[in-house]
C-alpha cells in the first residue's frame, strides 16, 4: 500500500510540474476550452464554385457522391444544373458546416440542397469527429462555432474527461501532438515538396486509395468498428438522438434561406450477408416522418434491386460501370420532390 501511495504521489506531482512547465512556456493555455479550437479559416472554395456555376440544385454527402454519381447524367435527367460538394469520410458535422459557412455564403441561392446519406448518420452527431476528422473540420469551421463545439464534442463528454482537458495541459497536448504529427506527414510535406494544399492532397488519396485498388474491410477492421456506432442501440434511438444533432439546425437554415432540403438515404450493401441492425428500419421511418413534418423532403435507394452486390466494390461503393444505374436511381427519386 505505501509502494502504491508513493507511485500515485510521485504521478501527481510529475504531472503537475509537467503542467506547469507547459502553461509557463505558452505551450497551453490554462485552463483551457474542453472542446477544440479551430482558426478562422475558412475554405470558400465551394462557395466561389456555386456562385460561378450557378446552380438549381447542390448535392452534398461523402465520397458516395463522388464516387456512385456521374454528375453531367445527373444534371441531364434532372434538366437543371447540379453542383456536387463531396467530402470523403465526412459526416453530418462537416455537411452542417458546408451549408453554414459555404452554400449559404454565396451570393447565388440554389433552389434545393440534396444530402446523400448512409443509415443514421444524419443523427449521430460524434461520428467521424475528433482526431484526424478535426482537420477536415477545420477547414470550413470558424473560430466561433458553438453548436459544432457542443453537439459534435462537449454533449458526448463525461465531466472526468472535460476536468482533464481544461485543467491537465499534458492531457490535451497529447492531442494536439498527435494531431501535429499526423499533419506533418500527410498535408505539410506535400504542400512543401509537391505544391499540393490539403484540398489537393484529400483528392490524392481519393484517387489512390479509391477502394478500387484496396480489399473491402474484415469484420475486425477499424473502419468496419467505426460504422458500428451507427447502428448501436442509441443511434437508432431516433427520438432521442435528433434533438441533439446537427439535423435540426440544417433543416432550420435552408428553411430559413428559401431553400428545399431533401435527404437521400444512398443504396449500400451493408447488410447483404448479414442481418439487419434490429430498430433501423424504425429509425429510418421516424426520420421520414421527422423530415415530412419539418418542411424537407425524404427519398430511399437501400430497397432498389437494380443494383446488386456484384455491382459494387465495397459496401458503399459502385464499379465504374454501375455509376449510370445509380445515378439513374438517383434521378428518378428526385424528380417528384424538387421545386
């Protein structure tokens, strides 16, 4: 027992002279945000691209709008113009930015506002944030972004956690350090030996690692643990995750802004093996009724049967030669619920 006490004093005493030494060389400050910070940066790329292009209709989601959707088919079956804004392994968090802080900047208003999705993503707030996710973030989040800060980050911590990273600098600055070593090695040798910005180099890996080239994830597979938040028993809890997510403030800003949200839940394979997560099929009807009493609008691809699990490269994605099908499904479930 006093082996153990002498072990937990000499813990505390090096973490607060470790603390100490990094709050006196500016290194953190004290006490310090529990949620992270992000600068003032924001990336108008897309911005400048709606007001150049003018478009009726803007299409955002993850890499499935990029990679299962042939754009100029698209806009030919629709008869108006579409503009795809695509984030590879984005989430709710980044489409909520991107309409904050990109589509609604721009001086051209489109009509609609598409949203692809996968299952629950629309309602689960934490996914896909922190980490090597806050980059992506960072590049359309303000400096000021409160509802981001606390649906995607303060709501899922425990008070312990939130004790640690205001007042344990060690703590937090582990975080940052990783995520330092993280950008030097993907975005800071790129821009400094090839000219290649963060935009440039997120469109890299897209063309290498473009799940062509890659096998689809085991089961054990971290990405494959990752989607697995999706359908815990709390994320289908439609009711009780809704409030708290980033659809709501969606729905609110292209309703106040004049402009006709619709979400399209994107054709997968997810469960083509498998059993179905029990309570999704429940989720996806109380999304639907959310959506219907809110003013947007709702449209389902998972039931189409023209496309089949030879159709695909992995769970979410279309071989090159079955984009035309999707994007034909698409299309038609578009065309009665656009303005």
């Amino acid at each position: 027992m006093k082996a153990f006490l002498r072990y937990f004093s000499l813990l505390i005493l090096s973490l607060a002279l470790l603390s100490a030494w990094i709050v006196a060389g500016g290194r953190a400050d004290f006490p310090a945000s529990a949620a992270p910070t992000f600068d003032a940066g924001i990336d108008m790329t897309h911005r400048d691209g709606i007001d150049a292009r003018q478009p009726r209709i803007v299409l955002l989601g993850d890499s499935m709008v990029e990679e299962n959707v042939d754009l100029a088919a698209l806009s030919r079956a629709l008869g108006q113009d579409v503009y795809r804004i695509g984030y590879p392994g984005s989430s709710s968090a980044m489409w909520y930015l991107s309409i904050k802080n990109n589509i609604l900047q721009a001086a051209h208003r489109p009509k609609a506002v598409v949203i692809l999705f996968r299952d629950s993503v629309p309602t689960t707030p934490t996914y896909r944030v922190g980490g090597k996710f806050n980059a992506m973030l960072d590049t359309l989040a303000g400096a000021d972004e409160e509802t981001l800060l606390q649906r995607a980050f303060l709501a899922s911590m425990n008070p312990l956690e939130k004790t640690a990273r205001q007042f344990l600098p060690a703590y937090r600055l582990g975080y940052q350090a990783r995520d330092s070593v993280e950008f030097l090695h993907r975005v800071a040798f790129p821009r400094l030996l090839l000219h290649c910005n963060r935009r440039c180099v997120d469109a890299a890996f897209l063309d290498i690692f473009n799940f062509r080239t890659i096998a689809p994830p085991a089961a054990n597979d971290p990405v494959a643990q990752e989607e697995a938040v999706l359908y815990s028993h709390r994320a289908l809890d439609f009711s009780a995750q809704v409030r708290d997510s980033f659809l709501p403030e969606i729905i609110r800003l292209c309703r106040e802004n004049g402009i006709q949200l619709i979400l399209i839940r994107g054709k997968t394979i997810s469960f083509a093996d498998l059993p179905e997560p029990r309570g999704l099929d429940a989720y996806i009807f109380d999304l639907q009724d959310y959506l219907t009493k809110n003013g947007a609008s709702f449209a389902d691809l998972e039931a189409d049967a023209r496309l089949g699990t030879g159709d695909f490269i992995d769970r979410f994605h279309v071989q090159p030669e079955a984009r035309g099908t999707y994007t034909q499904m698409l299309a038609e479930a578009l065309i009665p619920l656009l303005p």
